[in-house]
C-alpha cells in the first residue's frame, strides 16, 4: 500500500527548504527523486539543472530525463523565484517587480506543465503537483504580522490563488488521458522567523503550531502514490486548521 517504489518524480526548487525535505522523502520511499533546480549541478545522477523561466531549460530537462530513466511518473511544481524586493508593503511594490514576479513564478510553472503533461499524455499516466499556499485560499491575516518587519507579498497571493484554478482547468484538460492534477497548500512553515511572529501565528492556528517540511513532504508523497489514483482537480490544504476558522 502507498508505495511510490521505483517511480520517477522530479522535484523542482529540489534545493530549498521544502523541496530538500521532500526529495528526502521520496528517496526514503524507493522514488528516484530527481532534483530539478538552478543551483544544483548537472553531473549528479539525481539532479539536474532547471531553469523554470527558460523554456529551453525546461525541455531540455524533460528530454535528458526522458532519455534516460524513460519516463516521468511525477513532477512536484516547487520552484519559489522572486526578485530582490520581495515582501515590499503593496504601496511599494514597483510595477515592474509585480510583473517580474508573476512572469518567473506563475509563468515558469505554466511552462512546466504544459511540456510535462505532454510527456505523461504520451505515457497515459503521472501525477503532477502544483505548490499553492493557504494565502491562495484566502486572503492574509495581517495581524500575525505586527511587532515585526514582516508582510505577506500581494504578487503571492496572485501567484498562488491563479495556480488554484489553473490546475483544476489541467486536472480536467488530461483526466481523459490519466493524467492527475493537484495542488498543495501549505500554511506557515517553521523557517526560523522572528519570534514574535512565530508567536503570533501559534496564537492565531488551531493546532498552535507553524508547520514543518515533513507536514507537507507526506502530503505530497500520497498524491505521487497509486493509491490517490482517483484524486484529481483537489487542492490539498496541509495547514494545522488556519482556513478551518
């Protein structure tokens, strides 16, 4: 039961915080799971440069990985690219960094997608999982935010909430071909914040907790299983009861 052994599974942004934890746990599971990053070398036998803005980057990619292992059975959208203004207060937000944002994040997963699912088309099989956020669901509690620096990018919620739909859009686009589309949505994630927004957060989500990578590592890990082969268009809220409330 829920076995993911042998299966191939790309893991984009495989370097960062959460892509680390869940090609570790894919690896764990039997997976070859291959890390598809920008930071990452070409000379690894499970990882391979990827550039999601690139077009060429990407087919690229899916060919080698083709080529070699034969097939794609999952691809994990996990890639975070954002300018050196992120995080700017809306008031403050150039136009050109919110088009830059929404070009390199929505954009280079939409050409992800539309080059895999072809290839899984082709297979008539895979799973792939688009990265949201709660903050795709609903709008931001601002509060959890005060005595700190902090806020929560608006071109985020843009990004994540058009992610939301265009999966269902896909989820139906190749359900005729067994090709299954889902999304994850995180709540916070534990990644060494100030305190007092730790605190707040706690304050705030029912299980009084941020989440952690192993949270949304097993989450995804099920979609990839052949156990969840009827799962399709879902969005999977991985975030401790903050939308139940």
């Amino acid at each position: 039961m829920f076995s993911i052994k042998d299966k191939v599974i790309v893991v984009t942004g495989g370097s960062g915080l959460l892509g680390g934890k869940i090609i570790e746990v894919l690896r764990g599971q039997g997976a070859k799971a291959i890390s598809a990053d920008i930071n990452v070398p070409d000379n690894d036998e499970l990882s391979i440069n990827l550039d999601i803005t690139s077009e060429q980057s990407v087919r690229d990619a899916v060919s080698a990985i083709v080529a070699k292992r034969g097939k794609i059975d999952g691809w994990i959208n996990n890639a975070y690219p954002r300018t050196s203004d992120w995080g700017n207060k809306f008031e403050d937000i150039k136009f050109e960094s919110w088009k830059q944002n929404v070009d390199m994040h929505m954009n280079g997963y939409f050409l992800c997608c539309q080059i895999v699912l072809e290839q899984m088309k082709k297979q008539s099989s895979g799973s792939l999982i688009n990265m949201s956020s709660i903050y795709g669901l609903v709008g931001p509690d601002f509060n959890v935010y005060n005595g700190t620096n902090m806020t929560m990018p608006a071109a985020y919620a843009a990004i994540k909430g058009g992610l939301n739909n265009l999966s269902r859009y896909l989820a139906a686009y190749y359900g005729p071909y067994q090709v299954r589309v889902n999304t994850v949505s995180p709540g916070g994630i534990f990644d060494n914040q100030p305190q007092q927004f730790v605190n707040n957060y706690n304050n705030k989500v029912p299980m009084k907790r941020m989440g952690n990578p192993m949270d949304i590592a097993s989450a995804v890990c099920f979609l990839l299983t052949d156990e969840s082969s009827y799962i399709t268009g879902h969005n999977l809220v991985v975030d401790g009861g903050w939308t139940a409330i």
